[in-house]
C-alpha cells in the first residue's frame, strides 16, 4: 500500500521545483510521506493530506515523524470539517504523544472546538467538553467552559467566574456568564497580587526584578533557561497552574527557585 502512495505522490501533489538528487536519494519513505502530506495541506487538499498523514502512521510507526504526523492528522481532518474523526485523532496524538508540550497544548484546544461544534449532535463531544472542565491547563478549561455555555449549560460556571481572573479570557467569560442569567463574580483575591520574578546571574551583582500581574502567571516561563524548565518539570512545579498556587498561597511565599549554574531564577508570590 505505502509502495502505490509513493508511487502515486506526484499525481497527488502540486508539481514543485526540482531538488537535487542527493537529497531525494537520501530521503526515507517515511519522510517523503510526510513532506507529501505537508504539500496537500498547504494545497489545502485536506482529504489527500489525511490519507498520506494515516499511511505514515500504519506503516512506519516507529518513524521520528509519527508524533507530527498524528497531529497534522487531526489538523488536516478538523480543516476538511469531520469534527469526530478530528476529535478522535486528537485524543489519539495526546495519548501517544504525551511528551508533546506545545503540540500538545494545541491539540486539546482544538478537540475542545471540534466538541464545541459536535456538543448538540454528539453525546461523546458533551462528555469530552464536561472532561475538559478539570484539565490541568487553565487555557483549556476556559475554552471548554466557554463551549458548554453556548448551551447554558451549568456545568460551566465554576470555570467561568474562575476565568474572569484572567486577562486574556476574562471579557468572554463576563458575556458568557451574562448570557446564562449569572452575574459575574468580582474578581476577588487575585487584585493586588502580583508575582515577583528575580533573575541573578552569576555575574552580576544585582538581581534583575520584574513584577507581573496574576493574569500573566505563564510568563513566568519566559525567563526560564532550558535547564531550569527541566528542573521545574522533575521538581514538579507546574508553570501551567501557577496562578492557581499563587492565589492559594499567603503573600510571601516563595513558590521555586531554580538554578542552572549561570543564574538563579525565584518566583515568590507579593
């Protein structure tokens, strides 16, 4: 089967400039399924991209490109409008791809739109949406809130007013709860809190200081090295709720510290 796709790449893809023949010697059959699968996508032919993307996969399992073949699965299957394929897919890429960090991230938001659009029709897409309320990125819980509330459905509300503490999503929280009858929580203990990073390198004498508003917890990760986000990962400091332990935490507390030999970084809750 992998044989008669490659075979058939060039009537599928749109013709392209000649590489050099070293290169396309070189080339496995895993790879060149997958630049084939990208050349459909980009042609916008979602159909043939998903069918190449699911022949990589069957065929070639163990091949460095299967983690990004499932998710532009998914992507090329939500693109072309078969949002419980889609929604499968992605579930698929998150239980075989855990270790997926932005893809990851990505993924789970766009399972929420596909359930979001299947919610009426789909009990499986309900179920999933109502799952996603206690997923451990802020960012998804909101989303799949905002879903279920274009059904009034109550199961969204604590997500919601929890949601009006941050910056980026709070407005679309405040209309949602409006357009379920519910008022809209003050933003209670998260005003006048702020987390305090201090960033000292080794040579220098000062520390550097930055403040950041509650809402802008994930920045925090910004100012973190490589090393330090592995240190985090094993220490089990979890950036993606770091507004959730700075408002269960007193003021003054230090939430981590970490080093990577060049610089210390230490984020304290003020």
């Amino acid at each position: 089967m992998t044989l008669s796709l490659l075979l058939a790449l060039p009537a599928l893809v749109a013709p392209a400039a000649p590489e050099p023949l070293a290169m396309v010697a070189m080339e496995s059959p895993a790879e060149a399924l997958f630049r084939a699968g990208r050349d459909l996508r980009y042609a916008q032919r979602w159909y043939e991209a998903s069918l190449v993307y699911r022949a990589l996969i069957r065929d070639f399992p163990t091949s460095s490109r299967a983690a990004d073949a499932r998710y532009w699965l998914a992507s090329s299957l939500e693109q072309d409008q078969r949002w419980d394929e889609a929604a499968e897919a992605y579930t698929e890429f998150l239980a075989k791809h855990a270790d997926q960090r932005l893809l990851g991230k990505e993924a789970r938001l766009n399972r929420v739109r596909c359930w979001g659009i299947r919610q009426w029709d789909s009990p499986a897409a309900s179920t999933g949406l109502a799952n996603a309320l206690s997923d451990d990125r802020e960012e998804v819980r909101i989303a799949a809130a905002l879903q279920l509330a274009k059904r009034r459905d109550t199961r969204a509300l604590p997500v919601l007013q929890a949601g009006l503490r941050v910056d980026a999503s709070s407005e679309a929280c405040r209309l949602a709860l409006l357009a379920m009858g519910v008022q809209p929580q003050a933003a209670g203990p998260a005003q006048g809190r702020f987390l305090v990073v201090r960033v000292k390198e080794r040579a220098k004498a000062e520390a550097l200081t930055v403040r950041l508003a509650l809402g802008l917890a994930r920045a925090v990760g910004g100012y973190l090295s490589d090393e330090q986000m592995r240190q985090a990962k094993k220490k089990g400091v979890d950036l993606e709720r770091l507004m959730d332990q700075a408002l269960n935490a007193p003021k003054g507390t230090e939430l981590f510290s970490l080093d990577d030999g060049k610089s210390t970084v230490t984020v304290t809750v003020e």
